[in-house]
C-alpha cells in the first residue's frame, strides 16, 4: 500500500531521534517514600548469569515500620524524580520516577515491531501456555510457520489452579513474534505473541534489514 512507506518511515525517524525507552516506576504499595538516587543518575539492572544481581537501589517504601527497598529492572539514567513525594506518605501505583533506557538494535527492532504487529495480549495476571497442538507445531517447525484465524486456541491461561483456553481474536496472520516463555508468570496487558498478516510480511522483513543496517 501506497501508505505503508510513509508510516515505515515515520517510525523509523521517531527511534532515530529518541532511541530511548522510558521506564515508570510506581510505588508498589501504600507507604513513605525515600528516594535513594537524584536526576541524573546512571542506574543498572538486573545482572548475572542467572539474573541474580539485582539492579541500583531506586528507593525505599516503608510501611508499618517495614521498610522495602525497590531495585532498577533496567539500565539507564533517571530522567524523572517525583521530588514532591521525597518523605511523604503515597497511595500505590503513584509515579515516582522514570527511567531513560537506551535501546539496543535488538530493542528497537522488537519496539518497532510492536508497533506494525497485531499484538496479542494477556488478558489477566497468570501463568501462560501454548496449546498442545500450537506447542507441537512449534516444536516441528518453528513459530513461523503457524498461521493463526480468528477463533484458533492457541493459548492456555492457567490462573488459581485451573486452566483455561483463550481464543484467538485479532487479525489472521502469521506467528511471527513470541514474547513469553511458557509457563511464564505474566502481567494482564502484557503482549504474548505478535502476529503478522501476510501481505505485509515484506514490509516487515525491510524495517528489521534496514535497522541492522543503519543502527549501530
């Protein structure tokens, strides 16, 4: 399509200019908060072979005398701090700072195919697996070579001990892109698969070659 070159191009422009992810953190639960790092300040995340490490102290909540110190997930420099919260009592889920990550070509890749795929999300916090048949499939051939219809099972949602099937509800397509490891424990919202219509499985194939091309 004759609009597809303008939005190709538009993303690509937007990561050349801000090849960043920015990373809120909010508080995790009621409490007082004490910031442990100023703007500025270049945090690490989560590190060792077995993601063992844990990441820079961003700050401390305390509840009923139970103080909680809550780590980087990320690396980055800290772009934004609530400062108006610095010793106050918070409600949870207030922001509190942010976190500039800068995106590797890997990262922009996936980010911007984010953006072109039909993205296939978890409809709540649970455990997620692929059907028996999709995981065979899987297993035989890779995850490209599933075509995925409306309507298909193709996921098994296991949630307080029971399991449920969760049905397919975007646009046919090929699997292209898996963002979970079965079993995973994944937050509602967060996407499990991404999904591309055939016709523009060209486009596609032209953002991923020409970003490992021009990015670093």
């Amino acid at each position: 399509m004759a609009s597809e070159k303008i939005h190709f191009d538009e993303i690509i422009s937007k990561y050349r200019s801000d090849p960043y992810d920015y990373v809120d953190m909010y508080a995790v639960h009621t409490g007082l908060v004490r910031f442990l790092v100023d703007d500025g300040i270049e945090v690490q995340g989560v590190s060792g072979e077995w993601n063992h490490i844990p990441g820079s102290n961003l700050y401390e909540i305390t509840r009923e005398r139970n103080p909680k110190v809550i780590t980087s997930k990320t690396n980055g420099t800290v772009s934004y701090l609530n400062k108006e919260v610095e010793g106050k009592f918070v409600e949870a889920g207030t922001k509190l700072l942010t976190v500039r990550h800068p995106l590797k070509k890997k990262e922009i890749i996936e980010a911007i195919l984010q953006e072109v795929l039909y993205l296939f999300i978890a409809p709540e916090r649970a455990r997620y697996y692929f059907s028996m048949d999709v995981q065979s499939r899987i297993d035989q051939k890779g995850a490209r070579s599933i075509v995925i219809n409306p309507g298909d099972e193709i996921i098994t949602m296991s949630l307080m001990k029971r399991d449920t099937p969760v049905y397919y509800d975007g646009e046919a397509g090929i699997l292209h892109s898996v963002y979970f490891s079965p079993g995973d424990s994944i937050d509602q919202g967060v996407p499990l698969l991404g999904v591309c219509p055939e016709e523009k499985l060209a486009v596609v194939q032209k953002i991923i070659t020409r970003v490992k091309a021009e990015w670093e």
